[in-house]
C-alpha cells in the first residue's frame, strides 16, 4: 500500500472560490492510498546463464550488495554471478 499525504491551500485549484469564504491561510489535507502489485522475481534454471556485464562489475555489483537488493537488475545483469539460475 502506497500512500501520500499533501496540503493545499484554498487560494489554486478547487477550493479557489472566494463566495467559500474560507481564509486563505488554511490548508487542506488530501491522502491518497492506492495498492501496489506484489513483484516477485522468479528463478530460473537456463542452460545458457550468463552474466551481462563483465565478470569483475559483476563481482563489484554482488560485493555491494546488489544482488539482494536490485534483483530485478541483478537477474539481467549478472544472474550467473548472483546465483539466479
């Protein structure tokens, strides 16, 4: 769930009517929420599993960590050095 709080004032968009007679110093606090897709980054087993990239910038990117955290670009990156497939 991804949420997002912001403020407005009376004076731009909808509540710029003036007949309203709503002092210009008060906010209006707006949320919205909306749900996000699960993305799940699916294993694979390929017989032609490689790295993208070179084999030291493949090491680079898993010593920093990258495999875990940006799998997404791990998987096309360096899948075979980050033991994706």
């Amino acid at each position: 769930m991804k949420t997002i709080v912001f403020f407005v004032r009376p004076s731009t968009g909808k509540f710029s009517d003036e007949t309203k007679n709503i002092p210009p110093s008060t906010c209006f606090r707006h949320i919205i929420s909306t749900k996000e897709r699960c993305v799940s980054v699916k294993t694979y087993h390929d017989s032609n599993c490689t790295n993208f990239l070179g084999l030291i910038e493949c090491q680079d990117f898993k010593n920093e960590g990258q495999c875990a955290t940006n799998t997404r670009m791990a998987l096309k990156l360096c899948a075979k050095q980050c033991n994706m497939c």
